[in-house]
C-alpha cells in the first residue's frame, strides 16, 4: 500500500507546475453538468412537445431503434461535453503556466503525495479524464430517465438538479469520515 509506494517512489525535487492547479480545479464540473442536463432534456424531450410519440410508439421499430439512437446520442454528446469542459481548463493553465513533466510520479503533485501506486502524472489525468466522462454518461442517462418518466422539462430539470445538488453535497463530505459516498458520486469523479 502505501508504505510501499512511499519506499520506491523516486524522491526526485523536480518542481511540478500545471498539475497541482489542473487536479484541483473543480468549478467547471458546475458548468458540465448543467450542460449535461440540457443535453439529456434535449435528447429526450421533444418528440413529446412536437406530439411525435403516438406516431413513434406505432411504428414496428419505432420504440427499440429511437431508444437505441437517444441512448448513442447521449453517450456521444456526454462524452463530447466532458472532453471539452476538461481540455478547456487544461489549455488555459497550460498557456498561462505551463506544464512540468508529465511522465513525472504523481507523488510530485502536493495533492497526489498519498496516491497509493507509482504512475505518471498523464496516466492519472487520462485516468481522471475517463472516469469523469463515464459519470458523466451515467448522470446524463439519469436525466434521460427523468426525462422518460416525466416528459416535462420542468420536473426534468427538477429532478436533475436535485440529483445534481445530491451528489454536489455528498462531495462536500470528509473522504475520510465518509468514504463511500465522498468517492462514489457523480460529481467527485
């Protein structure tokens, strides 16, 4: 564990810049998810505002084939949106600091002393990139859900913005009091 980690890890005093102000920026997750929330209104709602269910619902393939093409879209959008909210922070503070090695331990980051394996800082970026878009993919098909159940953008959005502010709350949680839902929220990935 960590212990081990802490006796190979290379204790280099190569100084790390870029990364410590890239892992500890959260705000634009607030911006994702509202996007993530228009995103899953926008896939799922306006066959019910143009008056098109009865029309889909009658067709021989008209549920499953819909159902299967929202679903791509949604993934697809998800992860567009995540990729962007995320490269966008990532250019600013690499224009206006820079980077320091990225093949460098993560242990080189003040935040990340206490990662409990040796990797590159990129590997747990890429890392952190992946899990987030698969949160996002998750909350998004929430809201895809809420969608469906409600076919009303104004208990969509509701609902959406209830879980969103859920999963907000619990990041704001000690880790160490609170592991499991400190970890396991859409917002803290």
């Amino acid at each position: 564990t960590y212990k081990s980690v802490k006796d190979q890890y290379p204790n280099t005093e190569t100084p790390v810049f870029g990364w410590d102000i890239l892992f500890s920026y959260s705000a634009g997750n607030l911006f994702l998810f509202a996007a993530l929330i228009v995103a899953g209104c926008v896939v799922y709602l306006p066959e019910k505002a143009a008056g098109m269910i009865p029309v889909i619902h009658s067709t021989k393939r008209g549920r499953i084939t819909t159902f299967l093409s929202k679903s791509a879209v949604t993934i697809l959008l998800s992860g567009v949106l995540t990729v962007l909210f995320s490269m966008i922070p990532a250019a600013v503070v690499g224009i206006k600091v820079g980077y320091s090695d990225p093949l460098a331990p993560i242990q080189s980051v003040p935040e990340m002393i206490r990662y409990p394996a040796i990797r590159s800082i990129l590997s747990c970026y890429l890392e952190m990139l992946g899990l987030r878009t698969l949160s996002a993919v998750f909350f998004t098909a929430l809201v895809g859900l809420f969608s469906v159940l409600t076919y009303s953008q104004v208990f969509t959005y509701l609902l959406s913005g209830v879980a969103f502010g859920g999963s907000f709350m619990l990041s704001r949680l000690s880790g160490i009091d609170h592991p499991i839902p400190f970890f396991y929220n859409c917002y803290t990935l």
